[in-house]
C-alpha cells in the first residue's frame, strides 16, 4: 500500500521540524529552516578546559568519516587515545610545529604511556597545551613543563554561505565554495573563547512551534483524504 503523496511529503515535514527540535540541544548546531533561528550564537561557562567557542564568524576544522574536511562549531572537544576529537570523535585539525599543513592535534605518545600529561588548557588564540611531570635526573626535583601540542585551524565562509549540514552538529562547503582557513587571533581572524560551550543556534520555542504546526497539517490534511475517501464511497453507493 502506497501512501498518498501529499501525506508523505507532510510527514517529511514533520521529521524535518523534529530533527530542528532535536538540533536545539547540540552545542553550536545550526538549524534545517531560518524561521527557526536565533539571531547570534550564545555560549555558556562550563568548567571543562578543553571546550572552547570559536568566533563568531568562525569554524573548527574537522573530517567526515570519508576523510573529507568538514567544519563545526560545536568546541565541545575531548583527548581519545592521545587525539583532540570533537564530540563526535572525529579528529580536529589544526597547525603543529611539525610542518605548515593541516593535520591532526596528538599529545606526545611518550608522554601519553609514561602516564605524565595533565592540565590540558586551550588558549584564546587555539594553542592547545597540557603540563607534563619530570623529575630531574640530576637532582630528583620534581619539575612541571608545559608543552604546545598545536593551534586550532578557524575556517570561515563568505557572508551569506549556507552549508549543508545532516545533523547540524558538522558541516559541508557548498560546492564550488572553498573557505578561508586561518587561525584564533591571526590576522583578521577573531578569537576563541576558553571553557566556554556554544549554544546550539536554533530557538528551542520556535521550533517546537513549528513542529506543532506540521503535525496540525498532517491531521488537517488526514482528516480532508478520509472525508473525500468517505464521499467517493458514498457516492459509489448511491450509484448501485
């Protein structure tokens, strides 16, 4: 049995203004529908070192799991394995002192199994720093040495840009549209802003709404398919 066109594409509707509503609680996503949006991101204290917000016009740069670059604002970010990933545990690029190219961010793997990394900050221009513990061999003193892993990438589009985004939380350039890649605090690039987590952008009462809206004109448009149903047969009675 095949549902009627018109059901399905109100259904699609319902689903499109639900994953908005769901969009709502991920840091940094950016809603399906402009009549959903909040006019300028927000972003909350949190006492993780490692979550950042990036500026406003700005996105971190991170890969799909095709390996292809993808840009995201939600800096909820988190070390696995001696890596910098982002919630989702996709990798999060940025500049090291190993070469000018983009690469992934990765604690010193010597330190990582000696068990001798703590502190992690991340700095208002993207450096990512953790403190290590040595003890000198000379003297046995107990020293502290802080240690640069590498600075954050910022991407940013041209104004208007919208990308294309599954679920809202990472994103896509649009085809034919490269971004300008830089970083914090770098030329006209503004900065990040440390232990901070950036609101989701999407108006949680407008969406919920607009949800309620789609599901009204699904019943609505239900309601008027049943009562033609019901004429059409009425009619075939009336004829026999």
């Amino acid at each position: 049995m095949f549902l009627n066109p018109e059901l399905s594409a109100a259904l699609d509707r319902i689903a499109q203004r639900a994953a908005d509503v769901r969009r709502a609680y991920t840091p940094g996503a950016l809603p399906a529908h402009d009549d959903v949006a909040t006019p300028s991101p927000v972003a909350d204290f949190t006492l993780d070192p490692l979550s950042v917000a990036p500026p406003d016009d700005g996105y971190f740069v991170t890969r799909d799991d095709r390996g292809n670059p993808a840009y995201t604002r939600d800096g909820s970010f988190t070390i696995r394995d001696g890596l910098l990933t982002g919630a989702d545990g996709a990798p999060i690029l940025g500049r090291t002192a190993r070469g000018d190219g983009l690469r992934e961010l990765r604690v010193d793997p010597v330190d990582e199994r000696l068990a001798r990394i703590s502190a992690f900050a991340i700095s208002t221009d993207g450096v990512l720093s953790y403190a290590r513990a040595a003890i000198d061999p000379r003297t046995g003193a107990r020293e502290t040495q802080r240690v640069t892993v590498g600075r954050l990438a910022v991407a940013r589009f041209p104004a208007g840009t919208r990308l294309d985004s599954a679920d809202g939380r990472t994103c896509a350039a649009p085809e034919g549209v490269a971004p300008e890649i830089g970083f914090a605090s770098e030329g006209s690039f503004g900065s990040v802003t440390p232990m901070r987590r950036e609101r989701s952008r999407v108006d949680v009462d407008a969406s919920l709404v607009r949800l309620k809206e789609a599901y009204l004109a699904f019943d609505a448009l239900q309601a008027a398919h049943a009562a033609k149903a019901h004429l059409g047969k009425t009619a075939m009675d009336l004829l026999k």
